[in-house]
C-alpha cells in the first residue's frame, strides 16, 4: 500500500543486523505457546470459572494460554493455566517482559523458566 511505513526500534535493528552477518539468518526462538499478560481482573475471572479446569494462585504473571502440540513447552510439560513469573532469573509480569527476557536468553542458547505451582 503506498505511503504505508512501518519502524522497528534501533536494538531489535541491530540484534538482527548482527545475527545476519554472524549467521547468515535470523533465528526466532519458539516455545510454542499462547500467552496473555495475567491481570488481577482475570485472575479473579478465573477463580470464578471452574469450568475451566484450572485456577491460579497469583495476580500477575504470563498465563499459558495454550500448548502447541509437540513443542518444546509440551516436551517441558507447560499446561493450559500455567503462570510464568520468571524467564532466566528475571521477573517478569507480562507478556512483552516474557518475549524480552526469552529472546535475550536464548542468545545464551539456554533458558530457565519458573513456573508457579500448579493449582488444579
């Protein structure tokens, strides 16, 4: 469409310029899963819900909102209701936190999630 432009901000630019030149490619870390930033409202809609066939125990969070089949977060053991509160020892309290911290540990090429306990 002409006149339509678009931006990206200059280190997610330089990040993928240096995987270029480094690699050849850009490589795009997949979990496999569908994530929501996990307010206090839906928290409370959630316990609300027992149809769900899950709850959680926290206000805040990254909720799993789905596991893709046959992905690393299934092969992990990630269910549908999970909380992630940290991705490589940060805390992380929403969604684009998760997608930050992801991508810069797997530049590490090993990333540790935690995950809080499972309330079923």
């Amino acid at each position: 469409m002409p006149g339509t432009g678009f931006s990206i901000p200059i280190n997610t630019a330089q990040r993928l310029a240096q995987q270029l030149i480094r690699d050849g490619k850009v490589q795009h870390p997949f979990l496999g899963i569908q994530m929501r930033t996990l307010t206090p409202e839906m928290a409370a809609q959630i316990r609300a819900t027992p149809s769900l066939g899950f709850t959680v125990k926290l206000d805040e969070g990254v909720l799993i909102a789905g596991v893709l089949p046959n992905s690393p977060a299934e092969a992990a053991g990630m269910q549908l209701g999970d909380v992630v509160i940290q991705v490589g020892g940060q805390a992380v309290a929403t969604r684009r936190r998760f997608k930050t911290g992801w991508r810069k540990a797997m530049l590490a090429k090993c990333c540790r999630l935690r995950l809080t306990d499972r309330a079923r």
